[in-house]
C-alpha cells in the first residue's frame, strides 16, 4: 500500500473510531447532568420557573419511513419525567402546568432548516391551571427575555415549530377567573378509538370531510356566580394544526338555567379560520346569554332555538358571526330568522331580521317594560325558580317594572322583526305587528312600530334615550280606523255600530319604567270615535265599574247611541287636563272637565249632561269621578240641579281643540262622519 493510502486509511479509521465513540459517549451519557442548565436556559427564557424534577434521558431510533439514506440516521426518543412550569410573580398559585412523563422524538435533519420537528409527542397525566386575577393579570401570557429589546421585536426568528400529533392517558384543565367569578374544572380522555364525525354530528355535505372525533371532555365549576356543567367531544392534534382539513367539535353546557348544545367544525383552528356549527339555544331569558357570550338580548319568557351558526375571524373590521335560518320560540310564541353579529369598533353590532308567524303579545312585555310572558305558565315557573319577585306596587295600574339600560351601550343594533299573526284576548284584537330597532351607543328607537288592530293600524315611534340617567322616553303614536264592533266583539250592542276610532298622542318624560316616563310626561292626546252605542253592560264587559255608576246614572239601563265622542288632553308633567272631552248621543251632550294624574295615579273629573229632551230626568244632575286609578270613586254631585244648558261647554273654549281633531278625520270619511257636524259645530261657533 502507498503512503498516501496509509494516511486515507489511518484517517478514515480515526474518523470510524471517533463516530464510535461519540455514539457511545451519547448513548451512555448520563442527560440528568443537563437538567441544572436546561432548567436555568428555559426559566430565564420564560420569566417564571421551569424544572425537570424527575429522570431525563435520550435513545435513539431510526425512522423507517424516512426515505433513502435519511432512514439510516437514528433520531432522538427524549424521555423526562415530573415536569413543572410555575407562573409568573404576580399569580400566588406555584404551578401552572404539571407533566408525569414526556416522551417525544426529534428530527435531527430537521434542525439543519431550523426547524423544531417534533412527529409525536405523548404526555401522561398532564395537568395545567388558568389563572386571571382581579386586577387583569393571567398566567397564560407570557413574557419572553429579550420582549423588552425594541430592535429584536422587529426581528422575526428564524426557526420554526412542528408538532404533528399529541397522545395523552388522561388530562385536567383548571381555569379560575376572579374577573368573570369562574371557577371551572376540564377533564380530557381518549376514546380509545377514533369515532367518524358524521357518526355523533351528522352535518352538511361540505362537512363529510372532518376528521373523526378523538377525545372526549367534561367540565364542571361555575361561571358567573352560576353552575356550571358539560361535556362534548372534540378532534385530534392531526386535523387541529390542518389548515384543509375541519376539526370537529361537540358539545352540550349547561350554565345556570341556561343549555348550549353544538356540533360542527373548525376551519384552520390554529389561524382562526372560521367556525361552522348546528347550535342550540335555552334557558329562562334570552338576557343570561349576554354572560355567555356578550351579545346583548332583552329579558324574555323561556326560549329555545335552533339554527347555524358560521364565523370568520379574519374579516377586515373583524369577527363576524352569522346564526342563520334558526327556529325556536320565545314563551308561547315562535321565532325564525337570520342574525349577524359583527364584532367592530367603538362597539360590536347585530343585525338581522326575526318573524313570528303566531305572535303571543304577553312575550313582547320587556318591550314595553311590563311583565315578561305574564299569564304564560312556562315563564311562572321559570320566575319561581329564579326567585324573580315583581316590582309592581299592589295600589297602582301603571307598569312599574324597571328597563333594564346599563348594559345598553355595550352593543348597536338594527333588527327588523314582523308578527304574522298576534295571539291574545279578544278585548285586544291585534291583527300584525311589525318594527324597525335601532339602538346606537345606549340610544334606543322603533320606528316605525306599527300594528294591525280592529280592521284599522296604530302607526308609531317609540324613542328611549338609554344612555341618559334617568332614561328619557318619547312616544308618537297616530291610530286611524279602528273598527268599534272589532274593538269589542264580545258585546253584542257594538255589533251594530258603523263607526270607528281615530286618535294621536305624543307624550315625552324621564325615568325607567313606563309609570316614572307617564309620571313625568308632557304632551297631548287626541281621540274621535263616531257612531258607536254605550250603556251599563258595556262598561260590565269592560270592566269599568265606575263606567257603570256613571252610565247608569246618565242613561239608565238602556243602550244610547254615541254619535260622536271627541277629546283633546293636554299632559303637562304628568298631569292630564282636558281641553275638550265630549260625548254627542241621542238624548244628551256630555261634557268632561278635570284631570288625571300620572304620578299619582288619582282622578278629579266633572260629568256635567245637557239633556236633549225634558224626558230623560237623571241627566239633570252633574257626577263626579275621584279616586285613583285602580279603585275610582264616583256620585252625584251635592247642590241644586242644573238648569237646563248651564253645562254646555263655553264654546269659543273649544274653538281650537275642534278645529285640530278635525284633522282626525280622513278626508274619505268625512261625509259619513257624524263628529264632522259636531266639530264643525264647535268651531263655528253654534
């Protein structure tokens, strides 16, 4: 052999020698040595504890499915057990995150990219606590060294990580949240074997890819002051970090009185893709979902609804969540429609359109701050259960139940809805409802809020300005041709009456309930009604039993065609007067004055009759109505009687208010109109 090829030989072995013995050195070297300096790297990296507490060690392996030459190099099985990693200063708890053991390979060629490859890692036992304090802090945040240096910010790292798969026997979740006053307890457990996803969730044709069902969980704690309870399903670690691939999911909680059950998928969950799922929702009051999920709804009867529900989080002016096409129903009435939920900025919006094809008007009472679904015994029961007691003093009408605005301004909103049909007692014949809501920055409008009633429409704007303390309210309503044997189809005498009901109101005040915004109230209220009949048992049907002291002192027990009633009040701080209250019959005009008071709930009214004829003899004397609201008093007024047309009202007092309730009456009516004679009677003078 040459001397050259002496050197190459003598080289070649060297370089076999010094192989053999760094595999060997490795293979036999003793890896807890590192610990103390792994330990110390990761914490100071971290900015919080970090320990290898129990062995470490390092075999090797080839990997068999590299292909070509890459299957001769043997990669690293790393082996460590009894895991720490502490939180951070600020949070009292030690320990975060626990691990039993770790075991995990390594690409080695991988590194040569810079790339961190990790094909599977397997945990036992691993166990992690979220933790958020009062004042904002969490442990889920982390602090790298090095953040604090601006010029390495801006200085993206050059290598990467990839973890294909995670196994694990048996893992716990704590989250603890003083913020949300949660305390939440997660367990997550193989299935032992992959389970199809259209097996447990079925789903849309564009779903038949997702991949198969690989853990299970359940959850148990409180949120929000309330229990908190569930269980569901979810993918594995291969089709989390796919970016084609849906990632199932599937679950049912329960918080309080309050159920949310959903299947579907994620779309690229490590990028915030997007979601598609079947969600249902129930509860008591569509307002416990506001805890939940931060959309703002009314108070409302028990609910139940079904639709899907799709997000896309990387929208330019952010999330979007659309819940499309649900059906459910709100106490005894159903509900169907399409929302979106956009989460922008100042504040997030919803939008959308709802319809209830049978509307029950008791479920519409947060509307119009009154009893939510009264008389419906679902939401009774749902009340009982809550301990919900009502607001309402046991002496006054006047709804007292408070509108509920601070959380107004959290949320915009403009939401179409439309009842196709209205349910309620035939003394409210309610034919349709439709309405346009906005609520902008706490400042809330319908209009138009418009309803079909009697044959006629009642057209109005109701405005309520949330964001002011205490709450400022305007209402304009307009009702044209309200039909007086719709209005009252129980009573047999109003089935003869041609006429009908026209009226405008436009009042405004301040507070939180429609008793404190009437209280409070300026404005006027307008109200015709023409060829319609009166008598004792109408005011029974109805109800009025002072109606029926009056009545029966003025007309007897028979039936007196009214051929026109006319009257304008005006309110001013919450005190109705009459300018002009007057009923034209067959045997008398009956003139009104007085007031009722809103705040107070009390009338003080003088009914002075100017007989038509000599005949009708208890129409000689004037009655009184005092009293309150809810338990009114009426008589005969003490004195002489009067004499004959000392009642009439002075009538250049009512020139005005006749020539502005003129106005009530379409020009299509007039002729048939028996008020057009009596206002023009008024107005002229006669």
């Amino acid at each position: 052999m040459s001397r050259s090829g002496k050197v190459v030989s003598w080289v070649a072995a060297i370089l076999v020698l010094l192989v053999a013995v760094i595999v060997v050195v490795i293979a036999t070297f003793d890896w807890n040595r590192l610990k103390p300096t792994i330990n110390r790297k990761v914490s100071a990296e971290l900015n919080r504890p970090f320990a290898i507490r129990g062995d470490l060690d390092v075999s090797w392996q080839r990997n068999r499915s590299e292909p070509g030459w890459r299957r001769w190099v043997p990669w690293p099985q790393v082996h460590a057990q009894d895991i720490m990693l502490g939180n951070p200063p600020e949070i009292a708890d030690v320990t975060m995150a626990h691990l039993a053991r770790v075991d995990a390979t390594l690409s080695p060629l991988a590194l040569l990219g810079k790339q961190v490859y990790l094909p599977w890692i397997k945990l036992q036992q691993p166990q992690a606590k979220l933790v958020q304090t009062a004042d904002g802090k969490n442990n889920w945040s982390f602090t790298l060294a090095g953040s604090d240096d601006k010029d390495a910010a801006k200085t993206p790292s050059a290598w990467s990580f990839r973890l294909d798969n995670i196994v694990f026997d048996e893992g716990t979740l704590g989250y603890r949240d003083a913020i949300n006053k949660a305390n939440v307890q997660v367990t997550v457990n193989p299935l032992g074997k992959p389970v199809p996803y259209a097996q447990l969730a079925g789903g849309k044709d564009d779903e038949k890819g997702a991949a198969d069902f690989v853990f299970g969980w359940k959850a148990s704690g409180t949120y929000k002051n309330e229990r908190l309870s569930g269980d569901g399903k979810i993918g594995g670690m291969l089709s989390l970090r796919s970016q084609t691939t849906p990632f199932p999911i599937q679950a049912d909680l329960r918080s309080g009185t309050t159920r949310v059950r959903l299947s579907g998928t994620v779309q690229d969950p490590l990028n915030l893709g997007g979601i598609d799922l079947r969600l249902r929702f129930s509860g008591d009051t569509l307002a416990n979902l506001y805890g939940l999920t931060g959309v703002l709804l009314p108070d409302t009867p028990p609910y139940e609804t079904d639709g899907q529900l799709s997000a896309r989080f990387r929208d330019k002016g952010g999330p979007v969540f659309r819940y499309q096409n649900f059906n459910g129903h709100i106490g005894d009435s159903d509900i169907h429609g399409s929302l979106t939920y956009s989460q922008i900025k100042p504040r997030p919006k919803l939008e959308g359109s709802l319809e209830s094809k049978q509307l029950r008007m008791a479920d519409l009472g947060p509307l119009i701050g009154v009893n939510s679904g009264k008389g419906s015994d679902k939401t009774e029961r749902a009340k009982a259960k809550r301990g919900d007691a009502s607001g309402q003093p046991a002496d006054r009408v006047l709804p007292h139940d408070k509108f509920d605005t601070k959380n107004w301004d959290v949320m915009d909103a403009d939401v179409r809805f439309s009842g196709k049909r209205i349910e309620h007692s035939t003394s409210l014949p309610l034919s349709d409802l439709s309405t346009h809501l906005t609520l902008k920055n706490g400042d809330l409008r319908l209009d138009p809020l418009r309803f079909g009633m009697a044959g006629g429409s009642i057209n109005s704007t109701i405005h309520l300005a949330g964001d002011k303390s205490p709450m400022q309210g305007r209402a304009d309503i307009h009702a044209r041709g309200l039909k007086l044997r719709q209005l009252m189809p129980d009573v047999q005498a109003m089935q003869n009456a041609l006429g009908q009901m026209n009226g405008d109101a436009t009042l405004s005040g301040r507070g939180n309930s429609v008793a404190d915004l009437l209280a409070t109230s300026n404005g006027d209220l307008k109200l015709l009604m023409n060829d319609g009949v009166i008598s004792r048992s109408l005011m029974e049907i109805v109800g009025l039993n002072v109606g029926n002291y009056v009545v029966g002192k003025l007309f007897g027990d028979d039936e007196v065609k009214i051929n026109c009633a006319a009257a304008s009040l005006q309110v001013n701080n919450g005190l109705a007067a009459t300018r002009l209250f007057v009923f034209d019959t067959e045997n008398a005009i009956i003139n009104i004055a007085g007031t009722a008071n809103f705040a107070n709930e009390r009338l003080d009214l003088n009914i002075n009759p100017d007989s038509k004829g000599i005949r009708i003899i208890t129409l000689r004397s004037p009655l009184y109505v005092r009293g309150t609201f809810k338990n009114p008093d009426a008589g005969v007024k003490a004195g002489p009687l009067i004499a004959r047309g000392a009642a009439a009202v002075a009538l250049g007092a009512v020139v005005a208010p006749a020539a502005a309730l003129l106005a009530l009456i379409s020009p299509s009516d007039n002729d048939d109109n028996q008020c057009t004679r009596v206002l023009q009677q008024m107005k002229s003078g006669k």
